[in-house]
C-alpha cells in the first residue's frame, strides 16, 4: 500500500530540468498517509525532495509521530532504481523519528524492495538531544 502511494505521489514529480522523479509516502502513528513528490526550481537550491514534501506536509497538519516511509525515484523514461534519501532528508528525518525504529522502504516496484532503519542508513546523526 505504502509503496502504490509512492508510485502514484511520483507521477506528480516537478522535474523539468534533472529528469530525475521521486515520490515519497510517508506513514504516522495513527496510520494516516501523507505524500510527497520532488519538486524543482530553475535556482536549484529552491528545490525539495519529495521525503521532506511528504513530512513537511505531515508537519503542517500536527504530525510529528512517523512510522515508516517508502520512497520511489529513477529518470524518466529509465527503469526504476533504489532511491535512497539524500543526506537533507536523513538530517530532517533524524528531527522527528526513533533511528532504530523508523523503517525507510526502497522500492523499484511493489514487489522489488528494500527496508532500512535510519539508524542503518544515517549512523550518528545529530539529533534533538545533542543540543
């Protein structure tokens, strides 16, 4: 289910210029389902990956208690790849989840996938605590 959201956020990908679309399904503790898509800007540091749209929007609404998120990417017109969260979206990930505990899910297709903790993917990354 988290996956087919993924897929479906990544068909709203805003990707003229890297050809490259991502779309992100993030999943709360109350088993509500926020999505998101990359979005890009001619300026390039204006952009945001489609992870921090879908938890920002989350965010937004009084979310702060995450799960697990499924994140679909690759070029256009190519087959499907891992798309593993770049190093923003792990730091803005760290914010708001339990590293052992929240589950990032790479998928190529619904069958085709991978699971990760943030603890695997971002060791010894900084967190609330260390202020």
């Amino acid at each position: 289910m988290l996956i087919k959201e993924a897929f479906g956020a990544r068909e709203k990908s805003y990707a003229p210029y890297s050809h490259f679309h991502v779309g992100a399904a993030l999943l709360t503790k109350n088993s509500k389902v926020y999505t998101g898509c990359n979005i890009e800007n001619a300026a390039f540091s204006p952009a945001n990956c489609a992870e921090r749209t879908a938890i920002f929007k989350a965010v937004s609404e009084g979310e702060k208690d995450f799960v697990k998120i499924a994140i679909v990417g690759g070029a256009e017109g190519k087959t499907m790849e891992y798309c593993p969260p770049c190093g923003v979206c792990r730091q803005v990930m760290r914010e708001f989840t339990v590293p052992e505990k929240f589950v990032i899910v790479l998928a190529k297709s619904l069958k085709e996938y991978r699971e990760y903790t943030l603890a695997e993917l971002f060791p010894e990354g900084f967190g609330p605590e260390n202020l």
